[in-house]
C-alpha cells in the first residue's frame, strides 16, 4: 500500500496511502559523499510489494531546454477540440494549479485540456519519462505513443521506457483536468548510453534480411505486437524484416525456448537452429528444449512480416535443474480466499499476515483480482515497469480444479531479490467476496521449484475452513492439557467496561463478546489468557463458540520463550471447534499467555469478537 522516501532527512517520494502497487520516482541533487536513504512502508491488506532502486545521472548530462521552452496550448474543453484560447511558452512542464485556473480569467478552473509540444535535441540511449498528473495524460514520442492514462483520476505517476538513436526528437503532452485539483508535470532521465539495451535489433524494408538494414536499435526485450501498424523508424507496416541478437549468461540446465510470430521466425541458439517456422502464418507459438552447457550463450532471432498484423515474441525459463527440495508437505486452507493447497512443510508463516508463508528456500501470499480477462491480468503483471518477472516471462494457459488458470514463470534475468517470484492466477469458480470486494480471480505468488506441486493440490472451498495450517481434529481431551476459560481466574480482560458482554453457553457455559473496533484507540477491549504450565513445549487451541464470533479477522498474540507470535483466526468460519495456533515452546512463567483484543481492521462496530477457551497441550 504505502510507501515514503527520504534521503539525507529531505523527502523525495510520499506516497502514504491505500493503494494498489504503484510506482513513484523522484529526483534529488546529491554533492556526493555518504547519503542517508530511509524507506518507510505500510501494508494494509491483501497483495504486499516494496521495492526500491534509483539512477544516477552527472549533473553535467542533465537534458537540455531550449529557453523557449514548451508551446502550450490551453482548451476550454477536456478534449483538446476547437480553438486554444491560450497560447504561451512553458519553461517546464511542472505544474500544481491546485482548485485553481492556469490563467485565471482567461482557462477555466476545471473542465479543461492543454497540449504542450517541444522538439528536443537528445544523445542516442534508453531514457526514463516520468508524467504525473490529477487527471489524464498522455505522452508520445515522434509519434509513438509511451504513456497512455486518459482518466479522470487523483494525483498518479505513470513511466515509460524507449530508445532514442540521437538527435532531434518530437515530445508531444497532452492533458485534462475534470474537477478538483490539478496537475500536470513531466521529467526524464537518460538511463544509458548507445549500448544500454540487451538486444542489438536490425530491420530490414524487405522479407530476407538483404541488403543495409534501415534502422539499428538496442531493445529490453523481443515482445512486440505492431497489430496493422509498422514498427516505425522508416520501416514499412508489410513485407519488412529483423534480426536480433544477444549474448547473455545462462547457467547450465535444460531450457525451453517459447517463439511466437506472425508471420515468419526462427531461432538460433549457440548459432544451432532450434525453431523454424520461416512461413507465412498467423500467430503461432513455436516452442524448442535446449541444453545449455556453455557461456555465455549466443541467441539469435530471425523474423519477417508478410502482410496483415505484425508480432514476435521470445521468452525462455529454466524446466530443468530447478526442483522442489521439500519433500515433506502440509495442507494450508484460506477461508478468506477460499482455497485449499500444500505447501512446504518448513515454511512459517508472517507475523504479520496470515496468508504470506515463508522459509530459507520459498515463500508464498495470496491475493485476488479482477479484470477483462485472465490474459490481462497476466499481461499487466508482466509488463510492470519494475519487470517482477524479468523482461521475458513465460506465460503458460493451464487448467487448475477444473478452472481456467495463467502460470507466470519468471525468466533468467528477474532480480535475486524476488526469490524466483512466479504466479498462478485462477478463475473463481463463481465470483468471491474479499474484504467486502468481490474478485473473479485467485492470485497465488510463490517460488517458482513450488508452483506445480501447489497448482496439482489446489482446490476451492467455501468459508468452512481456518486461515492458516489446518488444525489437527482433537478429540478426548488429554491429560496432559491445560485450559484457560474466560470465566477463570486465569482470564482477564481490560478496555471500556461498558463494551464487554457475557453469555451463558461455550466452554463450560460461559463466554464473553464484544463488537470489533477498527482501529487501535485509547479504550479498545482486550481479554488475556494466562495458563499455569511447566517448562516444555505446547500446541496452543482457541475454542470458536457457535455464536458471538463473527469476525473473519480475530488477531491472536502467542507470548513464548521466542517472543511474540501474531495468528489471524476467521471466527465465523469455525464455530463450535478448537483451532491451532501453532506449537510453540514456554518458560513455565508470567509471560506465557494468550491475547486477543477487539481491534480487527474491519468495519468498525461491524463484527462480534469471541474470548471463550484457549488450551495448551504437551508435545
């Protein structure tokens, strides 16, 4: 959700609110020496995802603006139609108008557009452009659409990533305000010089790769889909062709080389043909296995376009030397997502969260979606500006519990940093409310060895089920287990008196409720259980009563010789039962209990928090 930035005590990024994952940048001028960097983050609820990196650029290579500066043109209308009726000279586009006009008097204070247009002249390399606006925009370069965001909308920060060879370029804003407040600002940096993409691209006005290409260019990726349009740079939208090349480092394994074209392509890998499918043809994928045993390894793409629409695609993952280490598994059920899966024994789960898990060799979180389709949703996964995936993902179309499903493997080059990250996306069998929103798709993200394994042994459920391991069935109670009632001198409880109920009926005819609060506040109930136990180590149960216990989110602390231990229990998915908490060693002293308080993160006043019964049993 949030996040915020600080360097040297001076903020660069605030971004402190509730929100889908976002990125933000921001621009600082250092001296040099030692900086101080400090990120703060929050997470609220569902999908968790912090990064932060940065570029650096010499003051001296900062991009030039001519004094002119921008020829803006100021409409009275959200559409840029009809006559300006302003036109003037921006030195930057950098603008907060806030609720007001632009030119008081002259441009309205809402319901209106601008156009800002400026040729500059910049050295060939990769370039960042960042836009920010409240509300639409959209950038083009020399024609070529790079951000797109024509909304209405709050203050949002878009980029956009392309090579320029050189030279004199056209960079054309354009914007809207709706209502409200108003802003508008551009910025850019040059990430590398002339060699700073990783596929060197040649393209040819013609379908046999003869002759002078016409243009030569360093690209990220091969993943186009010019549709009925030409590639640009003075190549034809018909009968044109290309070749990309790279040398990278792959370690030794089996690989799967996934090739989709429209029309013809091929694939070299160490100069060895792999994939051929040099015709005429709609969108085919092509797919080849392939042993790399050298390196660096020498690819090479080979592609032409007839006629109709235009596409190439290449991406590659790891199928062979990456295997699951676990052996052993345990069952995880989320009655909130509605799902059942094993998982890796080892792993254990957030303090934090009770649906992200985690260990020396994985981790998994789920989440939920929506959207048009699962395509787009695997699409915006994997063309996110920070490439969670690498810049050539695979994605795979498969069937999970008899439902439609999206496997995102990651390619060779994603980040250390996300432990081999992958995605299994899933259709609801019918659509799920979550947190009082209701999704059509299931999110899992896990490392990537344990996808599979969790794919073969998913499976929906409904509500009837604990967040968290599922908890073992208990039966006779042992000898060897202590309980601490509500109504024993070993429970007590603090907060505003008046909020606390009572009830004859649960464990031993009695149990206590009160309603939810949302947030921490001064007089929150609270209820502590503290057990009379010798040293050793204990499975700890809650008991649910069938009533009083509505709440999806009751937030249990385990106090241990470890320390504290946070479990998230939906009561009202598991009336009448004992659930686990884990098993966990204990001192024997004061600092054994268990808590719960009425603090959920619901609604407030909108759920019934339960303290009945919580047992220890010897392991």
């Amino acid at each position: 959700d949030g996040g915020r930035l600080f360097v040297n005590g001076q903020t660069v990024i605030d971004a402190w609110s509730d929100q889908r994952i976002a990125t933000y940048t921001g621009d600082i001028t250092l001296a040099g020496g030692p900086v101080t960097i400090q990120m703060e983050y929050y997470e609220r609820t569902l999908g968790a995802y912090a990064i932060l990196g940065w570029d650096w650029r010499p003051a001296a290579q900062a991009p030039p603006q001519p004094s002119i500066g921008w020829r803006a043109e100021y409409y009275n209308n959200r559409d840029l139609s009809g006559d300006p009726v302003l036109v003037r000279n921006d030195a930057a586009i950098n603008f907060d108008w806030g609720r007001g006009s632009p030119d008081p008097g002259t441009v309205n204070v809402d319901n209106f557009s601008v156009r800002w247009t400026q040729r500059l002249n910049l050295p060939a390399g990769n370039y960042r452009f960042t836009t920010t606006a409240d509300d639409g925009v959209r950038l083009a370069i020399d024609d070529r659409l790079l951000i797109d965001n024509w909304r209405q909308q709050p203050r949002t920060t878009n980029t956009g990533e392309i090579y320029l060879p050189g030279g004199s370029v056209n960079v054309v804003m354009t914007y809207f305000d709706a209502g409200d407040h108003a802003i508008a600002q551009l910025d850019w940096v040059q990430l590398s010089g002339q060699s700073g993409g990783s596929w060197r691209g040649q393209y040819f006005n013609n379908r046999d790769l003869s002759g002078d290409p016409e243009a030569v260019l360093d690209e990220r990726a091969i993943d186009f889909d010019w549709g009925y349009d030409a590639p640009g740079l003075g190549i034809g939208r018909d009968n044109f062709s290309a070749r990309w090349t790279r040398s990278l480092d792959l370690a030794p394994g089996r690989y799967r080389f996934s090739m989709s074209v429209d029309d013809g392509g091929r694939l070299f890998v160490n100069d060895r043909l792999v994939i051929d499918g040099w015709r005429d043809q709609p969108l085919r994928t092509y797919t080849a296995e392939v042993e790399i045993t050298e390196s660096p390894t020498r690819l090479r793409m080979e592609y032409y376009e007839g006629n109709g629409e235009a596409a190439a695609r290449l991406a590659w993952t790891l199928v062979g030397g990456i295997e699951p280490v676990e052996t052993d598994w345990k069952t995880f059920r989320s009655s909130r997502f509605g799902v059942e899966f094993e998982y890796p024994a080892s792993w254990q789960p957030s303090p934090d969260d009770a649906e992200r898990y985690s260990g020396s060799n994985g981790f998994f979180v789920l989440n939920a979606s929506s959207g048009a389709t699962l395509d787009d949703f695997a699409d915006s996964e994997i063309n996110h500006p920070l490439r969670p995936y690498g810049v050539n993902p695979q994605v795979i179309p498969m069937t999970v519990a008899g439902q439609d499903a999206r496997l995102i493997l990651p390619s060779t080059n994603q980040s250390s940093e996300l432990r081999q990250q992958s995605a299994l996306v899933v259709r609801y069998p019918k659509p799920r409310q979550v947190s009082s929103t209701t999704y059509e798709f299931f999110v899992l993200y896990t490392s990537q060895p344990y996808v599979r394994h969790m794919a073969d042994s998913l499976k929906f459920v409904e509500g009837n089920g604990a967040t968290g391991p599922l908890p073992t069935p208990t039966g006779t109670l042992p000898a060897n287990a202590v309980i601490v009632d509500d109504a024993d001198s070993g429970f007590t409880r603090g907060g505003a008196e008046d909020g606390w109920r009572t009830e004859t009926e649960g464990t031993n005819g009695s149990l206590t409720w009160s309603l939810n609060s949302e947030r921490a506040l001064a007089d929150y109930n609270w209820g502590r259980w503290n057990p009379k136990l010798r040293p050793g180590r204990y499975e700890v149960f809650v008991y649910i009563p069938e009533r009083f216990s509505t709440t999806e989110r009751a937030r249990y602390w385990v106090s241990h010789s470890g320390g504290l231990t946070l479990r998230l229990v939906d009561q009202a998915a598991n009336s009448n039962r004992w659930v686990s908490l884990g098993t966990f060693n204990f001192s024997g002293g004061e600092r054994d209990y268990v808590s719960l308080a009425d603090v959920t993160f619901e609604p407030d006043q909108s759920r019934l928090v339960a303290w009945d019964a919580v047992k220890w049993e010897e392991r």
